[in-house]
C-alpha cells in the first residue's frame, strides 16, 4: 500500500511504488487536472505542489511522495492561487488549455515566493512550461498582473463540464 | 444528451448534385425544440447553405433560461465554441451569463461544415461557414420568441424586444426560459432578417471564453480526461519505419507485468492493454516485435532533400502558367537563384492523441475523442467494426490542441483504435493513449519540401519573370478530398501560396513534383502556406533589395489592384515604425500573406549578436479577417500563430536516418518556450465583408518577416526553415 496526501485527503493506493505520482493522480485517484505532455519532465503540464514546490509529477515515484503533502490543480487554494486563476481567467490566457493546470501551478509557486516578479525571475519559473498554442504573451503578463489590483473575476459558464456520463 | 440518429452518413462530400436533390427533398421538422430533445426526421438530407434557418439544430433553450449553442466544430483552443455562440448570443440579445455551449454529436446531415460537405473542422472555416446559418438560426429563434410572448401578452409582436435575455413589451416582461414551451410550438419563419450590424452587442466586443473557468481549475473537458469503470488503457507499439509491418512478437513478458490484460496485433502493430497507463507502459516496453521493412522507408533527410532537389532540377507538372517565364529570365539583367528545405514537421499538440472506444450491448459503439473530422471518423469506425454510421456515436469532447493533426482523411488513429477494439472484444471500455514519442515518431507531417526558385529582373528594375518548382508528398490522392483538392494531376495544398501569389508579375511559372514515400504527411497549421509564404516573400524581398527598392514599397507597387494586402501593409508598417533606422546588430523586416483569405501583415524585429546568436524581439501584426467575431481572440490566434511558426522556424524539424525518425520528445523537438517568445502587438483592419478564418492565417508570415529581419540586420540569407544560425558566422 502506497499512502499519499492529496489536496488534505490520505488514501492508501494498491500500485506500484516506481509509478509516477502523474499516473497515480489520474488513473488511482480521478484527478486528471494533472496533465500528461511528455513524461519526462520536458514540458510542465505535470506540474504539482510537494510540499508547496512546484515539481514535475511524471518524474516523481509513488513511494517518494508518501508522507508528503500533494496538492493539484484542483486543490490548490488561498489567495495566490485564487488570484492567478482570475487573472488568467481575466486576461483570457487559454487557448487549448492542455498546459494550464501545469502553467498556473507553476505562476503559483513563483507569485508565493515572489509577490512582484521581475522578467527574469518569470523567465526562471515558467520557462520549463510548454505551451504549443504559444499563449505565453498573456502567461507572462498574468504573472505581471500585480495581485492587489485584480479580484477573482465573475466566471461564466463555469459550471461547464462536458464529462459525458452514462 | 441530445438524442440525434440519422441515415445521411456517406464518407464522401455533398457535391453539388446531391446537394441540389438534398434541397428540393429537404423538409426540416417544425418543432422549435427549446428543451431537451431535438425531435428530426430520420431521412437522408443534409444541410446547405441555402436551408431555411435552423434554430432547433443549432439552439437549446432550457426552462432555466440557459441558452445552449449546438457547436458542430471541434474546439482545440482556437475559440470557436466561444464564436458560434457569440453569433446567437448576439441575434437573441442574450445575456452572455445564460450562454452555454456543447458539441454536436456526429451527424453530417446537421452539422456539416458548409466548406466541405462532411462534419469537420479545418481550413480556418468555422466562423466562415457557420457565420450566416446561425445567424439566421438566432434570428429565427428570436422570432418564435418574439411570437410566444405577443401572444401570451396579447400585444402585437411588433410591440416586444429583448433585453439582455429579457423580452419586453410594455410592463410585460419574461426571462427566455418563461417562452421555451410555448415558442417550440410555433413554426418556423422560413424567412428571417439577422440583426442589421449597428444593432450587434457581442459582435466585434470583448465576450468572455467559455472555457476560461474549467481551463484554469483543472476540470476534465478533454479525452485525456474521459475515465469510465474497468476502461483499459491501450498502448500500442507503431513500426519503427513508416511503411513497414509486425513480422512477429513474443508478448511473454509483456504479460507477465502487473496490470496487463492482453496483447493483441493489429495490422498497424502490436497493442498492450492494461487495467492502467503505467502497465501499460511498462508491457510495451517489454513487447519483443520483430519487424518487416522490406516496403518500408529506409532513406535518410540528407537522401530524401537530395532526391527532391534532383526532381527541382527538371520541369514539373504546371500548376500555374502567366506569360513566358523562361523566355523572361533568359533576358533578365539580374537573376536571384535559391533552393529553399523545409522540413517535415511533427504538430505536437500539448494533448497527445488519444480516444476511447466501447462496444455497447446492442451492437453499436460508442467514441469519447477530440473529435476532428466527425463524418469521416465514424465512417472508418463503423467499416472496420462492420456497423452503419449511425450505429457509431461519437462524443466530441475538448481537444487540447491539433494544428491539423487530429484531421485525418484516413482517422488514423481512431481507426487503430477500433481494431483494437475489434480485435480485443471485450464489453470494457479502451482508451488508446499516444505518448509523446509516439506523437513525434508517428508520422502525418508537414510534408518536407524543396522549393528552388529563380527570379530575375530587367534593365528598368522590374521583375521580369519567376520560376517556382516545388517538391514534396501530397495527403490528398487517395483521399474524399482528391476531386476537390487535386486539379489537373495538381495537389493544391502542395502549391499555395505560391502558385496563387498575389504580385503584378507578368512571367510566372509555378511547377509541382509529386514525391513518394511512405513517410504519412499531413497538413500543419496553415497547409502549404507554411512553406510557400517564407519561399514568396524572401524572394520578393530579395528582388527588391536587388532592385534598389525598399522592400515595403515594391510591395505596394506590385499589390497596387489588391487593396486588403495594402491595408494589413501600411497598417503594419506604420504600427511597427517601418523605416525608422535602428542600431547596429538590429533588424527590421516585413512580410505579407493571404491564407484562408485572410490577410496577414508582420513586422518583426531581431537582434543579432557577433556570435549569430539571434533574438526575435517583436512582432507587430496587422490583420483583416472581415468582420471581427470576437477581437480577442483574434488577438490571441495571431500571439499563438506568431509562436507556433516562430518555434518550428527556430529549431523544429524531424529529420530520418536510415528511416527512423531520429526526435524522441520534447528535448530533441523542442517547442517555443516563454524566454524565445517576442512582444507581439495585434491590429485588426476594421472591415465589412463576411469573417474569414484566423486559426491558420497567422503562421505564414512570421518566418519570412523574421528571416527578412535577419538580413536587414546582418546583410545574410536564411532561405530554409529550420534557420541555420551558423550561416551567420560563416563567411
């Protein structure tokens, strides 16, 4: 039994301990937020809190994520990460949106330790985030976006969920 | 869901016969359908242009006065679930808050693409051939709603408007969802009036995305994400050289790893299914596969180009002929002679591909993909599975990127998919999963090409002549799109942008070669374009250097009889600070480009070290898409365009050696990153003419504005893409 900590929850997993933490969030736990683009920490989609640092999820195994405190795309919470989301959401930074669980874990990590980043602390943190719709001119500007001056935005449609269901 | 069959559901395009017969035969079914079902008539018709409006096909309107847009277009990031309901939003006068948007179940009769006579989603079309039919479909809609409360008011329907999703008439006022049953009785006008344009409210405004929320909170939209009890993951080990097929294999200790459930050959290889996709891929990796290469590709790039270049050397098949080109330059003072190499290029969306498939009691499947070519994908699946068309439901779901790689004319990988399901025959779900390397090895690239031009001018200055040969594969022999696509033994893919370039050139010869290989080709972000637009325009800015002209002007002297080219030109060029002289080390090019008919300007900046280190530092981007749906997405189409032709021109090629593709992932195809990303600055031309498409028409220009850029600044030609810095140092 593997024991993770997930967003504050405990579950005790049956797998493989050499399972990538990725494959584990998506195929063990539902939490497909997470992305798949590489595998082999080239692209940043992965992108999750352990411990509160941005890591890459497909090059983490199991068993070295026990004990540990896990949080996803769908679990972060407090006032960087509501901020971030807004402003992304505000400067309509998706395209695609494969990349942006992964992009915005990573502006959430660099805005917690660096409230006004400069370009190249920017530069540092998220250049290891793939984006093929290339929407890296608003990636960049979401995380200029000072935080005191946006408020989570009005969200439309958001309860959208085209999860089709039997 | 909706609840939607039909018979209509051949593989091959509505041609205009048919479409004549489908018009006389077509009867629409009456019902306004404002609440859960969409009541058609099982009959085999399809949808043109020329139908009356179609509110009950494109428009849900629901009790709680949710109003949700039918999107037949698949939504990979270019915002076109966002424009299609801008459109009806716009025609009802709907608050944007009620607005909601859902994908179109597979049903060609409905919900093909006017452009092509099949669902699908391609050719920057979406805004394009949706634009009239759901306007008059939101016109249509309004109407009945207009009706439903004059008669339930008593008023004359003249007397009622709506206001944000509120129809008003004197002190009367009721929310859409108050109407629903009672309009859905009502007939449909045959005849609507859409909104005159003053009268628009989204159109041309800033709308909110749809898809911003649950993008950015990581909810499940795409297939990626798609999860059912016991569904097994397939993995499935491809040939190593295109062309070539399983001799044998020994999946012993394949299935002696922990979670997989079965091997199975395919005619396109060997899967692996496993209760998960860490098993999975762990069974693969033990898959021994004996491999049969005898009709396989086995040339390396250097061979391939070097073959291509043999060919360029000799006529082609014309593809466009205007005055005497070779009688023209053989008088020519100057000549400008260069063999450009493009390289096969891999489309490498953030999502790999993927879909998952399940056999259903009752016979039928059922598809959960970002779906791309809806008609041609079921086609294939029902053939290989021995079903009708309408017995494969195909659930289209957000795509995480394409570039054109989820449309295939063959559906390649749903077709893998359904052998594998065919083969396996099991009740449980499979999701086939692509992995990076699969992506980047499996073929359906840009094509590679060698374009050699030579174009000369005379004592006077003036281009005399131009002669283009290109050389590379075609995608469409073969294909429900070879009547359209290929004319007179011409693939018109392989030519554009070229054969069709807009100059006041008086001797013009554009030459085709049709190359072969087993090497799957396909079309990438703007087609031909992709090539032909740095090939066109760093000749032209070639020749006008040569000419002693500025390379702006000549252009605007050759496009004199072309106003929307000098438009996105002068727009460009006067954003941009055109001709401002910049410091040493610095550049400053221009470039110009109609795909999709769409046109497209770009000024882009570079600096450029001692060492030939380059750094695009802006692009400033003019474009004229006709009337602009919604600007902020045009905005970011041409960012994200800009970025995607930027990284291919930088760095990405996926080159052969011995016939194996020599990228893996991401380190050796390595995509833009934020740090090579430019400042990028959009204008859009206002306009009045019916929109165009934007989703490709921002990648041609940037490769030659930037490789035109490189020589103002250091007086040296990049010709082929990938650029070759290294020409910068040598002398």
């Amino acid at each position: 039994m593997i024991n993770l900590s997930i967003n504050g929850v405990s579950h005790a997993v049956d797998i493989d301990p050499e399972m990538p933490l990725l494959w584990a969030l998506r195929d063990h736990l539902g939490l497909t937020g997470t992305k798949f683009g590489c595998g082999a920490a080239l692209c940043g989609a992965c992108t999750v809190h352990l411990d509160g640092e941005p890591v890459r999820s497909c090059q983490i195994q199991v068993r070295d994520a026990q004990d540990r405190d896990v949080t996803t795309i769908e679990g972060v919470d407090g006032k960087v990460a509501k901020v971030v989301q807004a402003v992304w959401q505000k400067l309509q930074v998706v395209q695609c949106g494969f990349c942006q669980s992964g992009q915005i874990m990573s502006a959430i990590g660099l805005l917690s330790q660096i409230p006004k980043p400069a370009d190249e602390d920017i530069d540092r943190a998220m250049d290891g985030n793939v984006c093929r719709c290339a929407t890296y001119v608003r990636i960049r500007a979401g995380c200029m976006k000072p935080p005191k001056n946006s408020r989570e935005g009005k969200s439309y449609a958001g309860h959208q969920d085209l999860r089709v269901k039997d | 869901m909706l609840d939607i069959k039909t018979s209509a559901s051949k593989i091959e395009p509505a041609s205009p016969a048919r479409r004549n017969f489908l018009k006389s035969s077509a009867v629409v079914s009456g019902a306004l359908v404002l609440a859960a079902y969409v009541p058609l008539i099982r009959k085999a018709y399809a949808l043109t242009a020329n139908d009356p409006p179609q509110p009950n096909v494109f428009i849900r309107i629901a009790p709680d006065n949710t109003v949700t847009v039918i999107v037949k277009h698949l939504d990979k990031g270019q915002g076109i679930a966002t424009g299609l309901t801008t459109i009806i939003a716009d025609e009802l006068d709907a608050d944007w808050s009620q607005m909601r948007s859902e994908f179109a179940p597979a049903n060609v009769a409905l919900y093909n693409n006017l452009a092509f006579g099949i669902q699908g989603t391609g050719g920057s079309s979406g805004i394009a051939n949706s634009w009239m039919q759901l306007r008059e479909a939101g016109a249509a809609a309004r109407a009945m709603l207009i009706e439903a409360a004059a008669q339930t008011w008593n008023v004359p329907a003249s007397s009622v408007h709506i206001e944000k999703g509120i129809l008003i008439s004197g002190d009367h006022r009721a929310p859409f969802g108050e109407m629903a049953v009672k309009a859905a009785a009502l007939p449909v006008p045959a005849h609507v009036t859409p909104k005159d344009p003053k009268d628009w409210i989204y159109i041309g405004k800033f709308v909110p995305r749809l898809d911003s929320y649950m993008k950015t909170t990581g909810k499940p939209v795409f297939a990626m994400d798609h999860q059912q009890p016991g569904m097994l993951t397939a993995l499935l080990q491809r040939p190593p050289r295109f062309g070539g097929t399983v001799k044998s294999f020994d999946a012993t200790q394949a299935k002696a790893i922990k979670g997989v459930v079965d091997v199975i050959q395919i005619p396109t290889g060997v899967a692996v299914l496993a209760a998960d996709t860490w098993s999975a891929m762990k069974g693969r990796k033990a898959l021994k596969v004996e491999w049969d290469d005898q009709k396989a590709e086995t040339r390396s790039s250097a061979q391939i180009y070097a073959d291509y270049s043999k060919l360029a050397a000799t006529p082609g098949t014309p593809a466009k002929t205007k005055g005497d080109a070779a009688k023209a330059l053989a008088g020519a003072v100057k000549i400008i002679e260069a063999e450009y190499r493009f390289p096969y290029l891999a489309h490498a969306p953030m999502e790999p591909l993927n879909a998952t498939m399940q056999l259903k009691p009752d016979g039928s499947a059922e598809i959960w993909a970002g779906s791309q070519f809806q008609t041609i994908e079921q086609a294939t699946a029902a053939k290989i599975l021995g079903l009708k068309p309408e017995q494969v439901a195909i659930n289209t779901l957000w795509a995480g990127g394409s570039f054109g790689r989820r449309a295939t004319p063959s559906a390649d990988y749903i077709a893998e998919l359904a052998m594998i399901v065919k083969t396996a025959n099991r009740k449980e779900p499979i999701h086939l999963v692509w992995t990076r390397e699969d992506d980047l090895s499996g073929g359906y690239y840009r094509p590679a090409t060698v374009h050699r031009i030579r174009a000369g001018l005379d004592a006077k200055g003036n281009i005399a002549g131009w002669e283009s040969r290109i050389v590379n594969q075609s995608f469409m022999y073969g294909t429900p799109f070879e009547p359209f696509m290929v004319k007179n033994d011409v693939d018109a893919t392989a030519v554009e942008g070229a054969a069709d370039m807009p100059y006041a050139i008086d001797n013009l010869s554009v030459e085709w070669h049709r190359a072969q290989s087993p090497v799957t080709t396909l079309w990438w972000r703007s087609v031909g374009h992709s090539h032909t637009a740095q090939a066109v325009e760093t000749m032209i800015d070639a020749l006008a250097v040569a000419a002693n002209k500025d390379p702006l002007a000549l252009r605007l002297e050759l496009l004199k009889d072309e106003p929307r080219y000098i438009a996105v030109l002068k727009l460009a060029a006067e954003k941009a600070g055109y001709g401002e002289k910049l410091p040493a080390g610095q550049g400053r090019g221009i470039a110009v480009h109609e795909s999709f008919k769409t046109y497209v300007a770009m000024v882009a900046d570079v600096s450029v070290s001692k060492d030939g280190a380059v750094k695009v530092d802006r692009i400033v981007a003019a474009v004229d898409c006709g009337i602009p749906v919604n600007p902020d997405v045009i905005k970011a189409q041409i960012e994200g365009g800009a970025g995607y032709a930027l990284g291919a021109a930088l760095r990405n090629q996926i080159t052969l050696k011995d016939g194996i593709v020599e990228q893996a992932n991401f380190d050796t195809y390595e995509p833009l990153r934020l740090t090579d990303m430019p400042k990028v600055e959009v204008y859009i031309v206002p306009s009045t003419e019916d929109p165009t498409g934007i989703g490709e028409p921002g990648v041609p220009p940037v490769a030659p504005a930037v490789s035109n850029a490189i020589f103002a600044a250091t007086g040296k030609r990049l010709w082929s893409l990938p650029w070759d810095f290294g020409e910068l140092r040598r002398a």
